[in-house]
C-alpha cells in the first residue's frame, strides 16, 4: 500500500508589518470574526473556491470575507500568536472538537494548542472540568437454540452517552462490565466475567488498570457464589456492597488527573457475619488495605451514588436513612444516622448526590418540587441537613415529564442534577435553573457523570499546512 504524503506547504506565517506598532490581541475585531469563521468554516479543500456564508446561510461581514479572502491557498490569515491564544482561550470547554479541529490546520496552530503552558492555562479559565458525557448500565437478554437445547441468557451491558462535541475513543458498550463510579476522569468497572475483579479506565488516554480484589474481600464476596450457575452475575444474597475511585495525587486540584496515582475503596456489608467491611486500593503500592470492619450489617445501596470529601468517602444504607462514612487516612469505618427524620407520610427517601462546595449534597423529589438539603462532611451525625433549596420543575420540564421523577446523579463541579423521568432524562442545571433532556429512554436508576478536560488529544492530531 502506498503511504499517503502531506502536502509540503508552509506553515502558517507571520510577517512584520512595517512602520506599524504591534496590535494588542484583543485590538482587531475582524481578525476574531476571521477566527472564528475560519474553525467553523474551513473548507476541506482549501484550493476549491466556495462562497463564505454564515452558519445560517447567509453572507459573511465584508470585514471577515475580505480576510478570509486574502489567506493563500494553504494558510489561515496570519495572525500573531497571543491573539489566537486568547481566540483559542475562549473556545467552551465542553467543544472539544472546535480545538482538535484547530490543531490540525497548520503546524503553528498545532504547538500553541499542545504547549503544555497554554493546556494549563485553558484549564485555570474554565475551571471545573465540563461533563464529556454520562454512564450508566442497562440489562439485556438473548436466547438461542431450540425445544430442550433453548438457552437464555440476561447479562449487564455499561453504556457512554457523549454530552459533548466530541466522542473519546475509549467510549462504547462493554458487554459483562458494571459501571461503579466516575470521578476525576477516571471511571471503575466490576468485571466478573475477566481474569480480574475490577477495571479502571480513563476515557481520554485510554489507560487502563486491572485490579483483582482484596483477599479478604473478595472471600465475602464473591466465593459463597454458586459455582455450577456460570451466567450468575448477582452478589451473594445477604451481601451488598459498592466502590468508589479517586484522584490520589498529592495537592491535586481534580483539573486534570490524567496519568496520576488513584484509589479505590470498596465499603461492604454482610448481614451472616453481621459487620460493615470496608478496604483501599492504591495504585502507587498496587495492593489493598488490610480489612477494617464494625459490628452490625449496614446493607449497602449497591445503585447509590457516592460522595468524596478528601480521604473520606461516603456510602448510603440501603433500607435507612443511614450512611456510612470511610476514613481512609485514618482507617476508620463508622455509621451516621438517620441523618433525616420526617413524619410525613410521603415523603420519598432522601439520596445522596455526591459533594458541592465541601458538604454531602441530598436530594429527592417530591411531585412537583425538586428539594435539596446539604451536610457538612464529617459531623458524625450531630449537625442535621440543612435545606438548601426547592425547584419548581413545572415551569422546567413538559407536562408529560412531571410524573415519576426521580434523582439519579449528579455531576459534581458542573452543578447538573439528573431526573429519570417518563419522557426521558433530564438535566437542571443549579445555578441558572435551565433544564435539558439529554436521553428519550426511561428506565435510568443510576447516572455517572464523566468530567474532564479534553486537552491531551489536541497536540496528537496531524497537522495540514
């Protein structure tokens, strides 16, 4: 096969102007009109002459159609390099592709994207890391054979829903794989069909870390499984359990995690032995915590969602209003709670979401009212909820989507809530208070946001002069 040659034309080019003081990045509105319009409208063939018009169809500002004319054949208009910084600064967080479309018209634009002073400058503007996408896990089925030979077969499939512009590579079903947690661009799979126990995997990069389970553990876990009953992916009855993973980088501020130490705690309960269990892992050691537990079984909520308040990390009971807390630096497990009491009859239970802000932030809904109640990490039970706020949703969703609402995540930084409704899923974003159905289907229990920054990949697209 023969190899395919770039084109061997020059890079993007800057000449001095003569006489002329230098211009201040932010100086020239044409020349951001220029910008933008060459992202969004750059033609695949540079040499095939194409009206310039609008998104909408319409014709280009004279100012921006001239500049755009001027360019040659196979260079964007020759702009200095701190203006299209600033231009490139500005581009959302959660449009990646704007970016990776950028690195790849010429060599200049490519180095100023990958320059490891600009990725880290991009990632202080915007701060919190946009939400990429959501995961979730689906059942499924199939049959085969016929008469006595039929076979069924029901198994879990995770599933990557991409909320931005651009898909990472690593995102598609995983057929036997479990979705725990995602948090600081990492997400953890259950694998009980591999070799190993668990998975982590960063969608960006497309790391991977394999992980067997603690010995411990996965004696209470998984060995009082029947062994004759090959397709049995559920837990051995009267054990629950579920995991989290985190960023174990010193000093980190979750911005970028890519590449970095993490850990994995797993929080159990075994109601035969009557103890709550709970075990790390660290990347940096590759091994597990010895087991540390407490008296009397707290079933886990193995659908819950799960908060991160620096080295503790918080698990909801299953059948109380109860969660337990796990203090990894200090090996400590204990139980807090009923951390609400109401007597009213209807209401539904109170979930917790994750972390905002430093507190363990709970939410429900209570037909037509969004309530959310914040705690402060670490009291033990002693300071009670705080009611934050109550949302409306009428106003926010459609009438058909006001029945049967439940939480069922929250991306942590972005301030988004998830609602499982009967006209599909829906985000409400906190702080404007704007809603957003992101999926048709109906049947989501469980919601893991994916948050990080798309920088890494900028740097490796080809380049075209």
């Amino acid at each position: 096969r023969a190899k395919r040659n770039r084109p061997s034309g020059p890079a993007c080019s800057h000449e001095p102007i003569q006489n002329a003081e230098p211009q201040k990045p932010h100086s020239s509105h044409s020349q951001l009109h220029a910008a933008a319009a060459l992202l969004h409208h750059s033609p695949a063939n540079p040499s095939t002459e194409t009206p310039i018009r609008r998104r909408d169809g319409g014709p280009m500002p004279p100012t921006t159609s001239l500049l755009l004319a001027q360019r040659g054949r196979h260079s964007p208009p020759a702009l200095v390099d701190d203006a299209m910084r600033e231009i490139f600064l500005r581009v959302p967080a959660d449009d990646p592709k704007t970016l990776v479309r950028a690195a790849a018209v010429c060599t200049t634009w490519s180095r100023i994207l990958s320059d490891v002073i600009f990725t880290r400058e991009y990632r202080a503007f915007h701060g919190a890391p946009p939400m990429l996408g959501f995961l979730h896990n689906t059942h499924h089925e199939r049959s085969w054979g016929r008469g006595r030979i039929k076979q069924h077969e029901e198994y879990l499939v995770s599933n990557f829903v991409s909320a931005a512009s651009f898909r990472p590579p690593a995102c598609h079903e995983r057929r036997h794989w479990r979705v725990l947690d995602s948090r600081h661009g990492l997400v953890l799979f259950h694998t009980p069909k591999r070799d190993e126990d668990f998975v982590v995997c960063d969608l960006v990069t497309y790391d991977r870390w394999r992980i067997d389970a603690a010995p411990d553990c996965a004696e209470i876990i998984w060995n009082r499984q029947d062994d004759d009953d090959e397709e049995d992916e559920e837990e051995v009855e009267g054990v629950t359990w579920n995991a989290a993973v985190l960023c174990a980088k010193d000093g980190c501020d979750h911005l970028y995690c890519h590449g970095g130490p993490f850990l994995v705690a797993l929080v159990g309960s075994d109601e035969e032995q009557e103890l709550t269990f709970a075990s790390v892992y660290s990347s940096k050691t590759d091994e597990w915590s010895d087991m540390i537990s407490i008296e009397g079984p707290n079933a886990i909520e193995m659908t819950g969602q799960i908060g991160v308040v620096g080295n503790k990390v918080y698990f909801q009971c299953a059948y109380t209003q109860s969660i337990v807390e796990y203090n990894m630096g200090e090996e400590e497990l204990s139980l807090i709670g009923p951390i609400f009491e109401d007597d009213r009859e209807d209401m539904p239970t109170i979930d917790l979401m994750g972390m905002e802000e430093g507190m363990l932030l709970f939410a429900t809904v209570l037909e037509p009212r969004l309530y959310l109640w914040s705690m402060e990490a670490g009291s033990n039970g002693a300071a009670p909820l705080a009611r934050r706020r109550v949302i409306e949703l009428e106003p926010l969703l459609p009438s058909g989507a006001l029945l049967d609402v439940f939480v069922v995540g929250f991306a942590e930084g972005v301030g988004l809530i998830f609602l499982s409704t009967k006209a599909g899923l829906y985000t409400i974003e906190l702080n404007s208070g704007r809603s957003k159905e992101v999926h048709r289907a109906s049947s989501f229990k469980r919601v893991m946001p994916y948050t990080s920054f798309y920088t890494r990949a900028w740097g490796r697209m080809p380049t075209s002069d």
